[in-house]
C-alpha cells in the first residue's frame, strides 16, 4: 500500500488526477486489500498437516517392531481421530477459517491413508497397491464436500489418477477398469461448485489443470487391449480435442481469458501438438494396427470411440456456428472432425499420414504467430514459433539433410524468432507513444 499511496501522490502533482479521485482510488484499494484473503496461514496450516503426518508415519516406522499389537492399533487410529477432532472444531466453531478447514482435512486424508496401511500390515492383510487405494478413495471422499475442502479434492484426483495406472497401466492381469469414472462422477459436483463460487481460487485454477490431465490419464482405463489398437490412437486424439473445446468454451462462459489459468485448453492444446509430432513421423503410421484388422470395430475400442467422436462433432458445430465465430480459423477443431479420415489415409499411405500431420502442425504454428501479432501477445506469437521449431527439429531425424542445410534451417527460425518479437515490441511502443501524445 506504501508504493500505491507514492504513486497515487505523484499522479496528483502531475496534474493527471485530483485529490478526490485520490482518495476514492485509494478506498477501493483499502477495501480490495480487506476482502483478499491471506494465503500465508493457508499455506503453512497445509504444510504443517504434511509435515507432522509425515512427521509420525516415520517415528513409527522406526520403532514398529518393538511395538505389540494393542500399542500398533492405538497408533495406527490415534492421528485418525485427533484428524477428526479437529475436523469437527473446525466444522462447527471455524467454518469460514480457511486455513483450519483445509489443515484439518488433509491430516485427515492422510491420517486415513496411514492408519489403513498400518492395520493392513499388522493383520498381514493380502492385497494390491490398486486395493489399497480403492478402499483410501472411499474412506475419505466425504471429507470433500464436509469439509469443502480444496486441498483434499486436489489429493482426491491424483489418488483416483494413482489407483487407475495401477488397476490397468501397471498392475497384472490388465484389462478395463470403470472405478475410475465413478470415482470422478464422485468429485465433479465439487468442482462445478468450486468454478461458480471460487473461479478466481488458485486452488480452482490448480483443479484445472489436474482433472483434464488425470482424465487424459483416466481414458485408458475404458479401452480393451489386444483388440482396436487404432481406435486407441483415434480416441486419444479426438479426446485431446475434446478437451480443447471444453477449456475454449469456458473462456466464454466465465470470462478466463489467462492461458495459465486455462488448464482444459492447454492440455488439449499440447497433447494434440505432442500426438501431431509423433504422427509426422512416417515409421509411426507403419507401424500403427490397422483399424479394420482383427473386428477391431467390433470390439469396445470402437464404442469408445464412437461415442467421443460423436460429443466432439456437437461440440465442434455448436461452438464454431453459434458461439464463436474467432474458433473458425482454429485448426484444431478441424483435426478433430477429420481425424477417422486422416488415419484411414494414413493407414493406407503412411507418407500422407506424415505429411497430413506436419500440414497440421505448419497451420497451428502460422495461426499463433498470426494470434500473437493479432493481439499484441509475444508469448502466443512465440508459442506458434516454437511449434514451427519442434517440427523443424523433428523433420532432422527422418529426413537425409547435410549439416549445412540443417545450420541454415536453424538461422532462420532463429532470425524469425528476433525479428517478430522485435517488429511486435516496436509496433506497441508506437501504440504507446501515440495513445500518450497530447493532442495539440
């Protein structure tokens, strides 16, 4: 506030504002300051709650042996009922207490997490790490919405993330695994809350992020192996769209126009650019399962499939024809609708598949820059630049290039990097400098 109330002092010696319009500035200023929450008690409630569970899962572990099994039941349920304790006092006594509700809760979640590891292993329980998880997943989902707890919902998406790569990716026998949904039907209802009354939260903004990267994730888990390995591929790319249009379409509805605090379209975004770069490689396209081999369209690859397809096209026509026109120039929706077609090409002719995927890539590389220019915006302009130079670096490993031509490619994605970015800050100095000149 001191550096606001010196400049507010000078703007009024300038002449520019005056001693009214001061002080009114300065009130909101006051008030805003007032109604911002102070993140400091959150964040060290939060580290504490880590550091002491942390803290007495490892004091245990040392002595665990000396220990009989009274005293090791004691141990294991003592944190999990201090953990409700003080869920309770901050339930009833401090409800608006951000710090005590979200300290609370995650030493609950992960006091329950350690008590079911400690009455596992004093009972010499069997089961899988996937089990173990299952049953933390449960236990601890009401906490979420008791609580309201933002934290734990954040610890919530990546344990339901964990116990799908284990139940499908990494544990034995593999095969599909449909907890995983439910488990995220669970926690959606919280984060439709969390978007409507806390849209400006860094922990909704971290929720954006983590939910379409655990449902990226989550995805596999629906796929039946052995059968349709194209229509993995295919799902996967439509499905990255998907989640473009999704974090496209909430720019609109609440206005977050912050790239960083848009996790849905970025991770679409990047997943598409990631999935394009492998597909420009013409080995890829060779080596990818046929999509009418095995009855792979008979198989529940192709439903899968059929049904995010079938979501992507509605979304695509609604979006491009009745919500905004700007999306229109976009080549990711068009990637989107076309991709069945791209890879059946592809499939048939794995050097157009390859070139399909660097025309893709060239467009969404010459669209940013043209985005960035458009809007005076040197991270969008240098995001299409660096598409353009992963796919140049990319072009070097399956292309008979010398050295020299490869030198040269280089220099002028180099070149092209310092003259745009010099031509855009030149161009908004001169904005500046004509918005500032006095008329005469």
């Amino acid at each position: 506030m001191a550096k606001s109330a010196t400049e507010l002092a000078e703007l009024q010696a300038a002449g520019i504002i005056d001693e009214t319009t001061a002080q009114r500035i300065a009130a909101y200023w006051e008030q805003r300051a007032a109604a911002r929450p102070n993140r400091l008690p959150l964040v060290f409630s939060l580290l504490g709650a880590l550091l002491v569970g942390l803290g007495i899962i490892l004091l245990v572990a040392h002595n665990w042996d000396q220990l009989n099994r009274f005293i090791k039941l004691l141990i294991a349920f003592l944190p999990v009922v201090l953990g409700q304790g003080a869920a309770w006092y901050a339930w009833q006594n401090r409800p608006e207490n951000v710090a005590w509700r979200e300290g609370s809760a995650l030493f609950l979640f992960l006091a329950t997490g350690a008590c079911l590891a400690m009455v596992s292993q004093i009972y010499h329980l069997e089961g899988s790490l996937s089990s173990y998880l299952f049953t933390w997943i449960w236990v601890v989902l009401p906490v979420i919405y008791v609580l309201k707890s933002s934290a734990v919902s954040l610890f919530y998406w990546v344990g339901i993330t964990w116990y799908a790569t284990e139940a499908v990716y990494w544990g034995y026998p593999h095969g599909a695994d449909y907890w995983y949904w439910f488990f995220a039907l669970a926690a959606a209802p919280f984060y439709l809350w969390l978007r409507r009354t806390r849209a400006g939260s860094n922990f909704t903004i971290f929720h954006h992020w983590i939910i379409p990267l655990s449902l990226t994730i989550g995805l596999g888990t629906l796929y039946q192996q052995g059968q349709g390995g194209s229509f993995l591929w295919l799902g996967y790319q439509i499905f990255l769209v998907g989640l473009f249009l999704v974090g496209w379409a909430s720019r609109y509805i609440s206005g977050q126009q912050r790239l960083i605090g848009n996790g849905w379209l970025m991770v679409g975004l990047l997943g598409s650019i990631g999935m394009l770069l492998a597909q420009s490689f013409r080995p890829v396209w060779e080596s990818m399962p046929a999509i009418f081999e095995d009855n792979g369209w008979q198989s529940r690859n192709f439903l899968v499939f059929a049904v995010i397809y079938a979501t992507v096209i509605g979304s695509c026509i609604y979006l491009l024809f009745r919500r905004t026109a700007d999306l229109r120039w976009h080549p990711l929706p068009y990637l989107g609708l076309l991709a069945p077609f791209i890879y059946i090409m592809g499939q048939g002719n794995p050097l157009l598949g390859a070139v399909i995927g660097n025309v893709f890539l060239l467009l969404l590389g010459v669209y940013h820059i043209g985005l960035g220019t458009q809007r005076d915006h040197l991270g969008i302009l240098n995001f299409g630049l660096l598409i353009i130079t992963a796919q140049i670096i990319c072009r070097f490993f399956d292309t008979d290039l010398s050295f020299t031509v490869r030198g040269l490619l280089f220099l002028v994605v180099g070149a092209g990097f310092f003259l745009t970015n010099i031509y855009l800050i030149r161009r908004r100095q001169k904005t500046d400098h004509t918005v500032l000149k006095p008329e005469e």
